[in-house]
C-alpha cells in the first residue's frame, strides 16, 4: 500500500486517501520476476536500474550461454535504444553480473574484472533519443505502467492485446492517454494529458499498439 501511495505522488498526482483505502490490492511478482543473486556489484545495480519499465522475466527468459560481449551489448542497448537511465561504467557492470549470473563468463575471467575498473569504461556515447521512450519518461508514465506487468495502470502488453486487430486502435489509444478515464481497466483511474500534442499522442499509441 506504501508503495501504490508512492507510485502514484511520484506521478504528482496523489490519490488523497489511497492509503486507507481497503479494497485495493497488489499482487507481488512471482519467483521467475526476480534476478537470480550474485555477490557482484552488478547485481544490485540492477535491481535497481532494470526493473523500471520491465520484470526480470525479460533477463530470465534470454537464452542461455549469451557472452560478455552479448550482455553488454544488451544493457547497452537498454541505455541507447530504450533510455534507460544508466552510465556506461553501469552498463559494464551490470553487463559483466548477467554474462556471469546467466551467460557463459566466469567471474575470473580477465575482461569480467576489467569491467568492474574504471579503466574498463567505455568512451561516453551520446544516447539516442527514442521518441517515445522519451516521452513514455517525461510524462512519468512509467511510474504507473511498465510492458510486460501491471503496476498501478495495465501492462502495455495487455493493451496491445486488448486492442489487437481493432483498426480504429491508435485513434482509441491516443484517445484514452489524451482524456485519460477509468473502468476499461478497473476502478484506479488514468489520469488526462490534454497536453501532449497529436503527434505526441500518435507517436506514444503507435509504440504502445506495437509492444
Ligand atoms: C527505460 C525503460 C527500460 C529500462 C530501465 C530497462 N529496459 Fe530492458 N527493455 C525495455 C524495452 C522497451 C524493451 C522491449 C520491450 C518490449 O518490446 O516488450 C526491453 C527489453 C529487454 C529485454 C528483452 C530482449 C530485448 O532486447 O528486447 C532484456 C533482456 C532487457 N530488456 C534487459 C534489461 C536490463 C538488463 C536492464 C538494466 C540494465 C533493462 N532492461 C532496463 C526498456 C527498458
Ligand atoms: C497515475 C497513474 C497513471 C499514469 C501517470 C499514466 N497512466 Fe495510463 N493508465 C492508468 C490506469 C489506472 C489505467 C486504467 C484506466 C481504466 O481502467 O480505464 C490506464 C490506462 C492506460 C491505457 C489503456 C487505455 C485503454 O483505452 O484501454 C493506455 C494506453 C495508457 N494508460 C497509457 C498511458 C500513457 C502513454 C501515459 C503517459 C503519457 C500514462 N498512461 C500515464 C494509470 C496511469
């Protein structure tokens, strides 16, 4: 209940009460969401810079065997492609914790611990600017929905389920983000973004539909 109260101020939109309120609830990950513990400093950085926009399923479910070169590049492409909010020494360290906790490197391997040094850093790259990641993260929709589970609003997955098929699907999306609402979902509701300009709102239900 603590955390909902706080998800939903992090969004600056504090539901007055929500605390109290009984008939909420919140069902906790299950064991598969979790990443798999190691005493390497990456591990805890990833807690808690990967599971933001995603469960750890997603890491869960890479194939086995992946190397260090392949890990990297996957939490590199987290920061480029996606935005996420890590520097290059996290992508190393976090790179060089799942090629050791879910790949194929040893933690004695030699360029493992020259990710964890700072010499092992790669030269600063600009990161690209993804559109609607941007704006998934301007707009502080990520506090409230991630991809692949529910949060205090539906996985974006669900919605792009939900409207499968239906070819009116991003006027409807954009639609619902513009005016926000409840009872499509549950009782909690979205709140407007009579803000956002119709290309914003094209550009955010075009990549929601394609999730
Ligand atoms: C800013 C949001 C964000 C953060 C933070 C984030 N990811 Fe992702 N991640 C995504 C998106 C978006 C996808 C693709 C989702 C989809 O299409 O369902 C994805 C997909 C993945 C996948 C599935 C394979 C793939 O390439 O699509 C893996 C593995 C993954 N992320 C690992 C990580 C790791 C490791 C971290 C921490 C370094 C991380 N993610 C942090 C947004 C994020
Ligand atoms: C304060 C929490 C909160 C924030 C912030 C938020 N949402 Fe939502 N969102 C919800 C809830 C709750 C629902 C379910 C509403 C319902 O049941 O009708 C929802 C529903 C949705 C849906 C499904 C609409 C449908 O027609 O089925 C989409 C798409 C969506 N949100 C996108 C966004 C986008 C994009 C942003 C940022 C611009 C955003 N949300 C920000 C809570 C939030």
């Amino acid at each position: 209940m603590k955390r909902l109260t706080t998800l939903l101020c992090a969004a600056q939109i504090c539901f007055a009460g929500v605390a109290n309120a009984a008939p909420l609830s919140i069902s906790l990950p299950p064991e598969t969401a979790a990443l798999k513990p190691s005493p390497l400093p990456g591990y805890k950085l990833a807690q808690q810079k990967c599971s933001t926009c995603h469960s750890a399923d997603y890491i869960n479910f890479q194939p086995p065997g992946m190397t260090l070169a392949q890990w990297t590049a996957e939490a590199g492409k987290m920061q480029q492609v996606y935005g996420a909010p890590i520097s290059n020494e996290d992508v190393s360290i976090i790179g060089a914790y799942l090629a050791v906790t879910y790949g194929s490197a040893q933690s004695s391997d030699a360029d493992v611990q020259a990710a964890h040094s700072p010499m092992g850093q790669r030269a600063a790259t600009p990161a690209t600017k993804v559109d609607a990641m941007a704006l998934l993260q301007n707009n502080a929709c990520l506090s409230c929905h991630a991809f692949d589970h529910k949060v205090v609003g539906p996985a974006y997955h669900e919605v792009a389920a939900k409207y499968a098929g239906d070819p009116q699907a991003a006027a409807k999306i954009a639609a619902s983000i513009q005016h926000g609402g409840a009872g499509k979902w549950g009782q909690i509701p979205m709140p407007p973004y009579t803000q956002l300009n119709p290309e914003d709102l094209q550009t955010l239900a075009a990549f929601i539909l394609a999730r």
